[in-house]
C-alpha cells in the first residue's frame, strides 16, 4: 500500500471516520449521513478527488436542463467544487493537485464542507424550482 494511503487512512481513523479501501485504492468513508469517496489517478499521481456521488435523481429532460443551471450557478459560486450529471444522476467533486497526496489531511474538512455546502444550495434551488413550476401548474389549472 501507498504510504500516503496509509497516512491518509490512519487521519480518517483518527478523526473518528471508518473507511473502505476499494479495489482501486479508492478511499471510501462517511460523513454527517453523506458517502464520499477519495479517488486516486494512478497515471496522474498529484492529483486526486474527493467525490460525493449520487445525491440527486434526475427524473425528466425538464428536471435535468433545471439541474444543469442549477449546477452551473454553483459552479460559479462555490470555491473548489465541481458539480455535474453523470447518466441521471447529480454528482459533486473538489479535485485537487498535491505533491503528495497525504496533504489531504490538511483540507479535508473544508473539502466535505464545501461539498456539502453545495450540496445544500443546490437541493433548496431545486425544490424551490420545483415548487414554482407547481404552482405555476396549479395556477394555470384554476
């Protein structure tokens, strides 16, 4: 195993976080209800990712052209974080470069942080959506 793996896990372990090592030597764990996953790149070995995957389904071509401005006012807004569609789904990342990745340490917090900040404006920018087109439905309906 890597030996800034082996940092990385004894950090979480100290922190209170239980982890799962993937095949991949993906670094999997939760937080406040959350699943993240610390991802590596073999072929790239500064860099690396922290993902929070899966946190949205898209239902309707409607809901995913709404998702995508959402996603884009975030990705103006918030520092680090990524957000996009993968298949129907809503997924959020902060990639980062370090000379090694044990620096993750350092910025991990704020990275889940920032994560699920972004997380937050986009579920209450999307129900607040939701809820307009609703009652603009009911409106149209009376």
């Amino acid at each position: 195993m890597d030996a800034n793996v082996q940092t990385l896990l004894d950090h979480f372990e100290s922190e209170g976080f239980r982890t799962e090592l993937d095949s991949d030597g993906d670094i999997r764990f939760k937080c406040e209800g959350l699943g993240f996953v610390l991802c590596f790149d073999a072929k790239d070995p500064g860099f690396g990712k922290l993902v929070l995957a899966n946190v949205w389904e898209i239902e309707t071509p409607a809901e995913l052209q709404l998702a995508l401005a959402v996603l884009d006012n975030i990705n103006r807004k918030v520092k680090v974080v990524k957000g996009h569609t993968q298949r129907d789904q809503v997924w959020f990342t902060v990639e980062l470069w370090f000379d090694q990745q044990a620096r993750w340490t350092e910025y991990l917090r704020r990275a889940i942080r920032g994560l699920g900040h972004a997380l937050t404006m986009f579920a209450a920018q999307m129900q607040e959506a939701n809820a307009a087109s609703r009652a603009a439905v009911a409106k149209r309906a009376n």
